[in-house]
C-alpha cells in the first residue's frame, strides 16, 4: 500500500490508521454482547486521541533520533509513544467514566479513580448476572471503551514500536474472543475490515527503501508502477477478506460445521437450561422461544411445571447447595414428599410429555401428587420434591398422572403454618431485615391464621396500582435487595417471589422458592373439547413461592402481577372470609407487553449462554469462563510485547562506524568482492571500487563511492583519532543501505548484460 520510496512519516501514519481501523472494527463486535448506543462513538473518539498521540510521539522521536544522527528507527522503538497513549487513554476513560454524571469532565483526580473503580465492580456484578446482549449502560461502556484502549496500546506497541505487524492480530482476539464464545460469531463487514486492515498492514516496510543523500525521488514511470502496485495491493487485500467472509458464510451450511468453534465452549443445539443461581440484582433481556416442552392433557391443564426448588437465600442470590441424588422409583409410586390419604386426592389427570430443547438434569413435573414413568436412570428426591437423575433429551417422552389435592380455602385455613425446619424460616440478617418484617407486618399481620396472611401479602404485591411488572430493575443504594425493591416497586417473578418468600418467613410461615415454566399456551384441542396440546417455550420460565402448611404440605402462591401471569390460583382467592373481596382481575396488557422473564436459561443457537451454573454452590462465584479467556490472550500478548520491546531496545543502538563497516563488507561478500587483510580504512575505498570494477564491469555509482568513503572515514577516526578530535558522524545506517544498494544494483546490471549477449 505505501510505496517503498515514501518517508518515515507517510509509514508511520499508515501504520497508526491501519491499526486503528482493525481495533475500531474489532470494538464494533462487542455490539453482539452490549447493545450499541452513545459508548460506541466514545470508543471510536477515544482511539483516534491515542491513535494521534502515540504516532506524533512517534514520528517527533524518529525526527530527533535522525537529526542527531542516529540511525534508523531508533526513535520508535522507544516506548514513550505507548507511554504518552497509556497516559492520554488514562485521562480519557478518568474524564468520561469517571464523572458523576454522564458528562466528561476536563480536570480528573483521585475521586475520578474511586468512581471508575467503583463501577467496573458493576460492570463486573452485570456480566455475572446477565444475559447477553445486555444493555449500554455506563459501567459497561466503561468496561469496552476501556479494554479496547488497552488492547489499541497493545497492538500500536506490536506495529509501530516493534514494527512486528504480523503480531497485531493477536491483542484484537481479546475484542473477538466474547462474540465468538458466546454468540459464535462476529459481524461480516467487521471481519472483512480487520483481516484487509491486517493484510495491508504487512505490505507497510517498517523503513523505507534506500534513498541517496539528496532525497532523490524515482523515475516517473517508478513511481507510477509503484502507485499501481499499492492500488493492486489495497484491492487483493479488500478482496481475499470479503472471500474469507463469504467462504465462512457458505460454510455455515454444511452439516455439522456451522457454529463449531464456539460450540467447543458451550453446549451445542437449541439448548435451554434454567440457572440454578438467581440473582435478585439481575436486570433481563430477551428470551428464547424454544419449544420446551409439548405435553397433551385435559383442557383445564395442569398448572406450572416445576424443575426444581431452593431454600438457600444469601441475601441476594437463592442457591441450591450440594447435589442430592433421588431414590429409585416406579410408575406405581405416588411422587409426594408427605404422606397422603389417597382417597382424599382427585381422579388422576393423564399428561403425555415430549422434551424439546431442554437440556436439564431435573424433570419437570406439576406440583401436585404424581406419578411419572419416564425411560433412564431417574430417582426421586423427597426432601426437595424433585425428580433428578438423567439428563433431559430432545423427542424423549415421559408420561405424568397427577393427582391434585383438595386445597379448599377453609381447609388451608385450619390448617395453619407447618412445622419446618430452619432453613424455611431463615430471612438473611441485612441492615433492613428488620424494616421488612415490620413491613410484612403492616400488610399482613392482621389476618387471624396463616392462610389469610399468605393471600393478604400476594394481593397486595400483585396490585398493578403499587407495584410494576419489569424486567429493566431500577439501581438500588441500600444493599439490601428485597427492601429494594419494596422501594422502588419494579422487577419480575424473581423479585415478586423472592419478597413474598421473605415476608412471609418474617411471619412464620415456612416458605421457598420453586422454578420451572408456566403452563403455556394451547395449540390444538379434540374435537371433543376434553383433550389439549400445550406447548411450553423458554418464554415461559417462571419463579414463584410455596408455602408450607400443615397436614397439606407445600402449597403454591402467585405474587407476579396479572400482566404477566394471568389470574393467581384458585385456592388463594377465597370467596368468603378475611381474605375475600378483592379478586385479583388481569389488567388490560398494553401494547407492548415486557418480554416473558428469564431465569438464567441457555439458548445456544440465537443467545448462547454468558454462563449458567452446573450446581448451586453456595460460595463465591468465580469469573466467567470467557473472563479468563480474554485475560489469557492480553497477559500473553503483553509478554510478547514486553519481550521483543526488550530485545529491540538491545538491537537499536545507533550504528557506530564499526557496525556500518561489517555491513559494508558482508554486502561486498554477497557480490564476490572481498579486501586483502593487510587493507586499512584508508585504502579500503580505493581497493573494493577497483575490485567491484573488475567483477562487475562497471564502476560503482558516485553515491556509493561517496558512502565508501565517508563510512571508511569514520572507521577511521574511531580508531585512531583522540576522543576531543571526534566529529559527529554522518547517518551511517543510512549510508551503508546505499552502498549495499548500489552494489546489488552493479551486479544485476552485471547479469543482465551478460543474458543479454
């Protein structure tokens, strides 16, 4: 793309805004994780400020480094240009991350680190919690302008300092790795633009070609060729990119081929699995629509289809705690944690059930007495009601007979709060535990049992007039997450059900929390009207409370508003009683009604997963796998960089008369000319003219007759004069470039006048 004649500044401007380019485009596939908006500009804006500081730097030390005659690129492998845009990069992300408002601010101190610190712990709280692609929020951008920054650092070291433009793909893989890990692929146009940024890139020299000492330009019809060869260059380059894109494109076709690198790291298929780790904190995005499940029943349906259920709450996050395994059972066992009087249950419900895309090593079944016959090695744990064993398979097929229970209000009201152990009662001691319960109190304490406080608190949660259904949660400031909310009013199931579990722990009633999906929709009926097909998406993963009561066991309550769950269960909306005269009613759904909300799940194929937990652990979360992969790929770039910025520091010492004289004479050898030993510096231009005459034919040009005589001067002088004599030597490197120039042009001269006789 640059001609071989262009100047040191053309080079180093070229290389600056190649990089640039690759960086740029690399940061535009992050957009597949974080929504593009407002940061996007500020990264782009914020390259081109260290792009420009780094290469003035740059090209201000060459000048000095060839005014004072040292040779070369002495200058650029120095490291204050990364220096001065590590500097300026600083201040950049300081001034506009570091603000308290969204507006930069010129002047920066030690507030402005306490704040960015601050939110790249958000930033950090954000990636663990959710889905991608997630919003642009400021802690976000702060962690993508930032990174690329650093990676532009990275690669404008690698080109301009160390001029090891090969090198620079590997600091840009820190911008890919995310896309490709966890969406498996990046924009088509941003590859195109890399690899041809790249590939011009290596026809960049990072030194010029030889040039004579008046700065002399070639010939016109050089200059011309030259100029067409940089058009060529620039156009394969533009065109192997766009074929390596279309290749890519066509190759997703092929069975078994498409999505394969990043399924080496996620799970392949159109794969759901709910997290075992719900965050109370976690704002969400959209949704698979996966089909989940398909189960044909009778038409009044079955209710929720429960996966699994916690009691762990830390305050923040529910956890599971350790794997449990089931005990063996048959088609004939009733699947109930208590001993039930089976007259006392309703005719069983026969569901047949076909698996979708659900991967998950717990079965989902309603939460009612059941049966279950299902193929492959599956037990059942009575502790936590959950059929767990196999892992769950695309068309596998299971049968349900459920057996609901009779939940009448008076029953469950005589009934009363069941014995349970602490772990159901236990509410996490925060700072506004106490202003909860006082809460839970005021809204509830005033029903005579249990029962009619449970239906007291789900009511008042569920009025649309108090609280907000949203999947977007407002940003809290009191550490506790429950009091949160209750102050804000905003969140999803999650939020709803965990502030129902707690309260009513607050009041004594042993309560947790269940996950699984809603029953979902009806896609086809019998012609008798008996019989229905349900389908079960992704969309439809839920959370809600169960509430312990004596003699009945759990029992399901549903605080999520109507909008989103349509009407609660019938056994918490009594018709007489305390509790009796506020029926829940849907409200009218809106135009735009918010996305069905998400609990951790995995959708491989359009929204792979940011990460899942295998098993509720109970202890500190670690990084994200794809965290360690990126910090991986900058640590090794970083060593690279630091290692040959070391070596080249060694290798980039001005050439001193000697070095330039070992130069003069290895080109001498490679044209078959060498000097008798007893030839002094003084004697030695006279003798390699008359022997480069006798092998080539032809005198050598003046130019390298000038340059044999002003190194062999200067050899000259370093050996024999006194050090107060010494003069400031010419540019030697430079001048031993045109010798080895003029010699290898004497002997091709040499050789094709000898081809053409």
């Amino acid at each position: 793309m640059i001609p071989p004649y262009a100047g040191p500044v053309a080079r180093l401007v070229a290389t600056g805004a190649l990089v640039a380019l690759a960086v740029a485009a690399s940061m535009t596939a992050l957009t597949q994780l974080v929504l593009p908006g407002p940061w996007v500009r500020t990264g782009v804006l914020g390259i081109v400020l260290v792009t420009v500081t780094t290469t003035t730097t740059r090209g201000l030390l060459e000048a000095r480094a060839r005014r004072r005659g040292v040779a070369g690129d002495a200058g650029s492998g120095s490291a204050l240009p990364t220096l001065a845009g590590a500097l300026v990069a600083t201040w950049f992300v300081l001034s506009r991350y570091g603000a308290p408002t969204s507006a930069a601010d010129l002047i920066v101190g030690p507030e402005h680190v306490s704040r960015v610190v601050a939110r790249l712990g958000e930033a950090g709280e954000i990636i663990r919690s959710e889905v991608a692609p997630v919003p642009g929020t400021l802690p976000m951008a702060l962690l993508t302008v930032g990174g690329t920054l650093a990676v532009l650092l990275l690669a404008d070291a690698l080109a301009g300092g160390l001029h090891w433009h090969a090198g620079v793909g590997l600091p840009l893989l820190a911008l890919w790795a995310p896309p490709l890990v966890l969406v498996g692929s990046v924009p088509r146009l941003v590859f195109v633009v890399v690899v041809a940024a790249l590939l011009l890139l290596l026809t960049v020299s990072p030194r010029g070609g030889p040039r004579t000492r008046q700065r002399e330009q070639p010939p016109r019809s050089v200059r011309r060729a030259e100029g067409l060869r940089a058009v060529v260059t620039t156009a394969v380059a533009v065109v192997v990119a766009a074929g390596a894109g279309l290749v890519a494109t066509a190759s997703e076709s092929l069975p078994g081929y498409a999505g394969a690198w990043y399924q080496t790291f996620t799970t392949s298929g159109d794969a759901i699995q709910l997290a075992e780790d719900l965050d109370v904190l976690g704002s969400l995005t959209e949704r698979s629509s996966e089909v989940v499940l398909t189960y044909t029943g009778p038409t009044e349906g079955v209710g929720p289809w429960r996966t699994y259920t916690t009691s762990a709450f830390d305050g923040r996050r529910w956890q599971r705690g350790d794997e449990r395994s089931g005990e063996p059972f048959g088609p004939d066992d009733l699947l109930w944690p208590e001993d039930v009087d089976r007259d006392a249950l309703a005719d069983a419900r026969a569901v047949a059930v076909t698996v979708g895309s659900l991967r998950d090593d717990q079965l989902p079944v309603p939460g009612e007495p059941r049966r279950v016959t299902v193929g492959g090695t599956w037990g059942y744990d009575a502790v936590r009601d959950e059929v767990v064993g196999d892992r769950t398979d695309e068309g596998e097929t299971f049968d349900v007979a459920v057996r609901p229970r009779d939940l009448d209000p008076e029953r469950l009201r005589a009934a009363g709060p069941g014995t349970a152990v602490d772990a159901y009662l236990q509410v996490p001691e925060t700072d506004r535990a106490a202003d909860v319960a006082a809460l839970a109190e005021e809204v509830a304490g005033d029903g005579p049992t249990a029962y009619d406080q449970a239906v007291a608190l789900q009511r008042w949660l569920r009025d649309p007039s108090s609280f907000t259904y949203s999947t977007e949660l407002p940003r809290g400031g009191t550490g506790d997450p429950v009091w949160d909310f209750l102050q804000h009013r905003t969140g999803y199931c999650v939020q709803f059900a965990t502030t129902m579990t707690m309260m009513a722990r607050t009041l004594d009633i042993p309560a947790r929390l269940a996950v699984g999906f809603l029953p979902g929709e009806v896609v086809s009926e019998s012609d008798s009207g008996e019989q229905a097909t349900w389908q079960v998406t992704g969309q439809d993963s839920h959370a809600w409370p169960e509430l312990y009561f004596d003699g009945v066991g759990w029992v399901r309550f549903e605080p999520t508003p109507a909008v989103q769950t349509g009407a609660p269960p019938t056994h918490t909306t009594p018709r007489d009683g305390p509790a009796a005269g506020q029926q829940d009613q849907a409200p009218e759904v809106p135009e735009q009604v918010p996305p069905q909300e998400r609990l951790g799940q995995d959708e491989v194929v359009s929204q792979p997963p940011v990460a899942v937990p295998a098993g509720g652990g109970g202890g500190p979360e670690g990084p994200e796998p794809w965290v360690w992969v990126v910090g991986g790929i900058v640590v090794v770039a970083a060593g690279v960089a630091g290692g040959f910025l070391l070596r080249r520091r060694r290798e980039d010492r001005p050439v001193d008369a000697e070095r330039a004289w070992e130069q003069v004479l290895a080109a001498l050898a490679k044209n078959g000319v060498s000097l008798p030993p007893p030839t002094t510096p003084r004697q030695a231009p006279e003798a390699i003219v008359t022997a480069v005459t006798r092998a080539h034919g032809q005198r050598p040009s003046p130019e390298v007759r000038d340059g044999l005589q002003r190194i062999a001067d200067a050899v000259e002088r370093s050996r024999y004069a006194a050090p107060v004599e010494e003069a400031q030597d010419d540019d030697l490197a430079e001048l031993a470039e045109t010798v080895a120039s003029g010699l290898a042009q004497g002997r091709r001269a040499r050789r094709t006048a000898s081809s053409g006789r």
